[in-house]
C-alpha cells in the first residue's frame, strides 16, 4: 500500500476544517479553541433589570468657587512698620515710612493722635481702602480704610478703648441711601459706614465682616468725617 507523503497530510488537515488529523507519531491533534476577551475598558453590558435602577447621586468634579476673603483687586500702601515716624503740620499728624505717606489724622499739635496713628501702623504692613477717587464733592466721607499684614507686634495705642464702638457682625446690612446720597453698611440703626456705590458697600461690608468693633482715629473738622478707621 502507498503511503501519502507527510507533506500532502498536511496539507489535507489544513484544508479539512474542523477534522482531527493524526501526526506523524500518530497522536490525534486537538482543534484549537478561542475564547473571547473582554477589554479591560470595555464598559460591561447592563442587563435590563440593572439598567432600569437609579444611578447613584454623583458630586460635581468642580468645586464652587470660594468666597473673597478681602476687597479684590485691593487699593494699599505697603511700608516698612520698623521705619515709621509722625511729622505734624497745619493740624495733620503725619505717618511717614521715610517720604511715604502711610496715614493722615486731624488734630490739635497737643493731642495724641499722632501717637494713635504710629501705634496702629506699627501692628502692620499695609493701610489699604475703599473708595479712593470717588468723585464726590464730600469725597473723604466716602473713603474706608482698613489694615492688614500683621507686623507681629501688639502695641498700646492711648484712648483706644473710648475710640471703639461694638456691632453685631453677623448682621451687616447693605442699603442704598437713595437720591443720590449712596450706600451704607448699618446694623440695625448703627451706620458703620458710607460708600460711593454698590459694589464699595459690599467691599466695605466683606471687612466689617471680619471683626465685632470698629475704632475711629482722628479728630477731623466738623464738616469732615476724614477719620482713620480699623476693625478689632
């Protein structure tokens, strides 16, 4: 009997599909098996029951923005408080950081509000404000000011206790004054402050929000109310 070549059984397994053919030391050969793969990424297949119950409540990836914590874009006068001096002049008590101005307070060349003025800079580094360059013809009344940057140094200012008055921080209303006159930050009936608009009474009332008492510096003439101003 003749034997087929090696070469042509070969062939022939290969082209039976799905037939076993023996190999040359006369094993049977396995057809081979696929299984299928499932993507590590693949999103797996929902049945309809799954489908069908509530997804879980998911949390925004964008958190809300904070709210300002000062005035934004802020208006100070940054200065050395280990360089401070007073010069007086024409009833102005100056605090000067060499030829800067850090701060002006009225007053008689007798009175100590100088020395005030010095003692509260000294607690910081920056004097910063609200309203500079409104036009208005009364224009200082509009001005707030406030400090910050702490120096580190706890200094004594004379009189400060009868220059303080309390408030209720957590109820700070902003209220427009009507006719033109401007805006205001009161609690109840005790007006803390005035300002030239809106958005200056809502700067003013984001620092008033800060602390429970406010303190005037500054004796100013009657028709001024130019006072140097900081929170406690």
């Amino acid at each position: 009997m003749r034997r087929t070549p090696r070469l042509l059984l070969a062939a022939a397994c290969v082209l039976a599909a799905g037939t076993a053919c023996g190999s040359d030391k006369g094993d049977p050969v396995t057809a081979p098996t696929f299984s299928t793969v499932v993507s590590p990424t693949a999103a797996p297949v929902e049945s309809a029951s799954a489908s069908a119950a509530p997804s879980p409540a998911r949390s925004s990836a964008r958190p809300s923005p904070a709210a300002p914590s000062w005035p934004s874009p802020a208006d100070c006068v940054s200065y050395n408080p280990n360089n401070l001096t007073v010069q007086y002049a024409a009833g102005i008590h100056q605090v000067m950081d060499g030829s800067k101005i850090v701060a002006r307070l009225y007053g008689g060349p007798d009175e100590n509000v100088g020395d005030q003025g010095l003692a509260l800079a000294k607690r910081y580094k920056r004097h910063c404000f609200i309203g500079r360059g409104n036009g208005r013809e009364d224009a200082s009344a509009y001005v707030f000011d406030y400090w910050r940057d702490s120096s580190g140094r706890s200094t004594t200012i004379p009189g400060e206790d009868d220059a303080c008055s309390s408030y209720d921080r957590g109820n700070l209303q902003v209220n427009d004054m009507g006719g033109g006159q401007g805006w205001r930050v009161k609690d109840d009936d005790n007006v803390l402050h005035v300002f030239d608009d809106e958005s200056d009474a809502r700067d003013g009332r984001l620092v008033l929000a800060k602390y429970g008492r406010i303190c005037r510096l500054g004796n100013p003439p009657d028709d001024d109310q130019d006072y140097v101003t900081y929170g406690k």
